[in-house]
C-alpha cells in the first residue's frame, strides 16, 4: 500500500546505486590514497600569501582539485558547477563539502581553480600513472605516440575583425582613461565596426581594399591616442593611492593593446595593400590570446591554438603530454618523448608504436640507442620492418596499438572537452589540458577498478 506521504524523511543521506556514483566513489578513494596530490595544489593556493593561516577559512586544496576534476569531468561552466554543488549530494560528497557546509559560489570556484599550476597537475598525472602500476593495470612497457591540435577560444582571425577589436579594445579603455586625465580623443568604434561588417559582405576586391584603407586609417588613429593617453597617465599624481594604481593599470593595459595593435595594422597593411605573404610567425591572430599559435595540418586544415603530444599506454591511460611551442615536425619530437616516458616510468619502454610523421632513421636509431627493443613506425618512410621490429607480426600487432590512441584523443575530445580551451593565457591554457588530461586517467582508473 502507497502511503500519501512519508511518516518520515531519512536524516543520513542515502548512497546512490548509480553507475556515475560508483565512478565517483572510486575516484574518491583513488584520491584519498594520495593525499600528496591534495597538498599540491594547496601549494598553488598558498603561493604568494604571506600569512596563509590567517583570514576567512576558504576552499580546502582537496576542495579544489576536486572540484576542478568534476568541471572538466562534466563540462560544466563555473555557473553550472556551483549550481550541481549546491543541488547534488553525490557532487557535494565527492568534492568534500558537508551538508551544513556554505556552497562556494561561482566566482570563489573560478579564482581558485584558476590558481592550480599546470605543473601540479602534471606531478598529479604522474601520482596516477604510478598508481595504475602499483595495482597491476598499467606497466609502462608498451607506449605509443601521437599529436593533436587543441584550440584557443579565439574567433577566426581575419584581418577586418581583428582590427575592429584592436579600435574597440582601445577605445574602451581610453574611455576609462578620461575619467581620470584629459587628452584628445575621439570614438571610432562604430565606424570601425561598419567597415569591418562591409568588409565581410564586400566581393569586390577593388571596394574591399578601399574599406581595408579606411579602416587601417581608424585603427592607425586610434594606436596614437592610445600612445597619448598612457603617456597622459603616466603623469596622473591624484591623492587617491588607489586611483593612481588604477592609472598605472591603465597606462600598462593601454600600451599593451597599443602594441598588439600596431602589429595588426602592420600585417594587415603588408598582406592586403602590398600583397606580401606575411609569415605564420609574425602574424597576431588574436589580441586576447596573444599565445595561440598557427597550426596547419596535413596541408588541410588551419587551427589556432597549440599543438600537443600525447603518450599513451596499454590500459588507455594517458602518461605524459606536452604542449609544444608553435608547429614542430612531428620527426623532431619522437626521441624527446621517448626520454621523457624512461624518465617517468625509470626504464625504457620495450615496445614504442608511433605515425609515420615521425619516422627517420635517425629516430629509429637514438630510439634503440635508449634501449628500446621495438619501435614500430606505421608508415616505414624506406625503413625496413626487420630493422624496426622483430618479426613483420610484431609489426602489425604494434602498428594496430598505435591506432588505438586515436580513440584515447577522440575521448579526450568529445568528454572531457580537450578540443577547444577555454580558460584565457597560456599558463591557464596548460593546466585546462592537463586538468583533462587527469580527470580522464581517474575516470579510466575507476572503471578498471570496478570492472
């Protein structure tokens, strides 16, 4: 019999006996078996504060690297994860905050998840590679090699939008500026914004260049009142300490645009009006994410951001990534990560499944020299298979491994968001891969555990 209502609600929450919950509780104890993890990114949290025993009592480093697992576990944005903290019980057991606790709130999640290094997470991802040995799942003998692009969260980088962020960036912030000195300065925003707009639906190259002209002549203008302004600044001697602080800010932000600026007139002005190729290395593709890199592959496609090799083993797990400066070859990186994997696990891999972008002989060479005894290759580039493998069996079977970390980047991808960063600057950049790149292992982790 149903009753119209319960004679009394439970005062101890009830465990979940879901699927997720499990994975969650797994990933917990995983966690609580390396409590150094935990102190590491307390560490970060602690970095630069003088009396870190003192003030509000704030997020624990367990707290947060918790929390930060969950957000790319889930894909959450800082909104949503302070929303599923403060409705779910499994997350709130899983990132240690108690029923009666206060739920950190959006921003309080974003600052201190922000302040996690990328070499912390790294130093975590290792903790968990040597777990995944110590309970039998993954034994670093086998390893394979590969390269993705992830991308920086930046709009296409034509030249027209650019320009139009350069003179709107500056603008508001001249704007900001006259509030406190006075100089000459007049908005070009809005004509910007219609000429970069007419830009876009333009066909015609002859009235395309005219708009380029007009507009690189508003950008142009716009770089001298900025230069004017921060010079104004640097010159502001208010009584106010913190309004001279907020001048000093100011000038600093002012010329750095300023500069950003200057350079995309610049290129703008060599590639459309002279009808240069500018080279990738001198381009700006984005006045926000100054970092990003070009990145074209395969002759095909172009992404912006930065490419990243990856390590992977027998079990799945991702051993080792590093985020590379500008466009490599693939053949300059084989020997590096090769060490870097002997480093890690103390020995050479016996086995070493690679593309064929980084075959040479000269790898094959120096990767044998480390002690390694098969180094497969899955496009050979003229190297014999006896010379790379044992027998043509082994050949296959280690060029069929190595298609298998396509998968392991695919699900990097698709679940734990790896495809596009959204977190702004390169130090944050490195620990967004390397956050994804550690809840993905404990996820992996997890699900071996419990079969």
């Amino acid at each position: 019999m149903r009753a119209t209502i319960p004679e009394q609600f439970p005062l101890v929450p009830v465990a979940i006996d879901h699927g997720h919950a499990c994975e969650l509780r797994t990933m917990s104890a995983t966690l609580d078996a390396h409590l150094e993890c935990a102190q590491l990114v307390y560490g970060d949290m602690i970095r630069g504060v003088k009396n870190p025993g003192k003030g509000r009592r704030g997020m624990s480093g367990d707290q947060v690297l918790r929390a930060l697992l969950v957000k790319q576990l889930r894909g959450f944005s800082y909104d949503l994860l302070a929303f599923h903290l403060a409705d779910s019980s499994t997350y709130r057991a899983f990132c240690r905050v108690g029923t009666f606790d206060e739920v950190p709130s959006a921003s309080t999640l974003q600052r201190n998840i922000k302040r996690v290094r990328p070499d912390s997470l790294e130093r975590i991802n290792a903790i968990m590679v040597q777990h995944a040995q110590d309970i039998g799942m993954e034994s670093g003998s086998k390893v394979r090699f590969d390269c993705t692009v992830t991308e920086s969260n930046i709009h296409p980088p034509t030249d027209s939008m650019l320009l139009w962020d350069c003179v709107r960036v500056l603008a508001r912030l001249l704007e900001r500026a006259r509030e406190l000195v006075r100089f000459a300065f007049s908005n070009h925003t809005r004509r910007a914004k219609r000429r970069s707009i007419g830009i876009m639906n333009t066909k015609g190259k002859k009235a395309r260049k005219k708009l380029y002209r007009d507009l690189l002549k508003i950008s142009h203008k716009t770089v001298g009142y900025a230069e004017r302004g921060a010079a104004a600044l640097d010159g502001f001697t208010g009584d106010d300490l913190s309004e001279r602080a907020r001048a000093m800010t100011l000038a600093k932000e002012l010329r750095h645009y300023a500069e950003l600026a200057a350079r995309t007139v610049d290129q703008t002005r060599r590639r459309v009006i002279h009808g240069e190729t500018v080279p990738a290395r001198d381009k700006v593709v984005s006045i926000f994410e100054e970092h990003t890199d070009i990145i074209r592959k395969d002759y095909r496609d172009t992404y912006y951001g930065h490419k990243i090799c990856l390590g992977a083993g027998a079990s799945g797990l991702i051993t080792d990534c590093t985020v590379l400066d500008g466009n490599p070859a693939d053949s300059t990186l084989a020997v590096d990560m090769v060490e870097r994997h002997t480093k890690l696990y103390g020995v050479a891999p016996k086995q070493v499944a690679l593309d064929g972008g980084f075959a040479s002989k000269q790898n094959l060479a120096d990767i044998k020299a480390l002690g390694v005894e098969d180094c497969c290759f899955s496009k050979g580039r003229g190297l014999a298979v006896t010379d790379m493998v044992k027998s043509t069996r082994v050949y296959r079977h280690l060029r069929n491994f190595r298609a298998g970390i396509e998968s392991c980047i695919s699900f990097l991808k698709r679940s734990f968001g790896l495809d596009r960063c959204t977190w702004r600057g390169l130090p944050s950049y490195k620990a967004y891969v390397w956050g994804s790149i550690v809840s993905a292992n404990l996820l992996v982790i997890a699900r071996h555990v419990l079969g």
